[in-house]
C-alpha cells in the first residue's frame, strides 16, 4: 500500500471513529506512521485528505453499484444494483459508516458533494431510463437514487445490528419492496 493510501486509510477509520472536527492532521499523521513531509508532500491539510477520500469513496460506491449490471433487463439491473451496494457496504463496513455519519454531514461542504455526483451518472441515467420506457414512476432521479440507495441502508443497518438474521429470503423481499416502490404500473413485474 502506498504512504498516500496509508494516510487516507488511517483517516477514514479515525473519522468513523470520532468525526472529522475530532480528528487532527497531527493524529492522523501520528497513527499513519507516515512522515510529516511525505503527508504535506500529498496533501496541503487535513481537508484536503478528507476531499480526495470523500471523491474516492463516491467514485467507488457509482462504480460498484453498476458492476455486471445486465443492460436489457430493467429488473434484472435493479436487483443487481441492489444487491451490488448491500454486499458492498456488509464487506465495507468502514465505507458504510463514512456514507452515513460523514458524506451525509454539514461538514462536507455542498460543493464537494456537487462534485461528487459525477460519479452517479450511470445510476441516474439508469433511473431516467425507467421514467422514459414508463416503468418507473416520473420522479425527481435524484430522489429516486437517495430513495434506492436509503432502501439499502435500511437493509444494512439490520443486518449490522443483527435484529434479525438476514437469509436469502429476506434480501430478496427488500428487493422486491423497493422495486415496487418505484413502479408506474404495480401490475409490471
């Protein structure tokens, strides 16, 4: 791993772990182990470091969501989209923390999140398809994204606090239930 991935990973776990305000470009480079001059040879400061994570992040989260989703099947690319971020942030559980308590949080600025988007414009493009070939209901994309991809937290967040143990079954009926709310016609399966 490289000394700039070490310090953005030591400053994605010290910020899930106590918040940005609370995490110091001093601890960081204190916990990194990496040298003052090669930190300050990457980045200038500490909002720097959590601009570039923020970015990487994102970029990470549009590029997983759309991975081997099929194009021709407008149901088939819902449940994998689905299923794709669910697995993504059960195996992340670092990123899952990142998107709810920072990415979500006054504290990133809205030009930073603006700057982001770029990084979702297969999953909105994919949800303007389904509003264009009339299977969707013509919503607002960008809600309809926050929507998708709150409807996986939700899922996450039992499966991380165990209230129930999650089978296939209940994965699949998650699916189901998110994708009906999206629905034009509740007939279209």
């Amino acid at each position: 791993m490289s000394k700039k991935a070490i310090v953005l990973q030591t400053t994605l776990e010290l910020i899930t772990k106590q918040g940005i305000n609370a995490t110091s470009l001093s601890q960081i480079i204190k916990e990194s182990g990496v040298a003052n001059g090669t930190v300050y040879h990457h980045f200038k400061n500490k909002e720097e470091i959590i601009t570039e994570l923020y970015l990487m992040l994102t970029q990470d989260f549009g590029t997983v969501v759309m991975r081997n989703t099929p194009e021709n099947d407008i149901k088939k690319q819902f449940t994998v989209m689905w299923l794709n971020l669910f697995y993504y942030f059960v195996n992340n559980p670092l990123a899952f923390i990142f998107s709810e308590q920072i990415a979500r949080s006054p504290e990133i600025p809205q030009s930073l999140k603006d700057k982001a988007r770029q990084y979702y414009g297969d999953i909105e493009s994919y949800f303007k398809r389904g509003v264009k070939e009339k299977v969707f209901k013509s919503y607002n994309t960008l809600v309809m994204e926050e929507l998708f991809f709150g409807n996986v937290v939700s899922l996450v967040k039992i499966h991380e606090n165990e209230q129930v143990k999650l089978q296939e079954k209940h994965i699949n009926q998650a699916i189901e239930i998110s994708w009906r709310g999206f629905l034009k016609d509740q007939t279209i399966i």
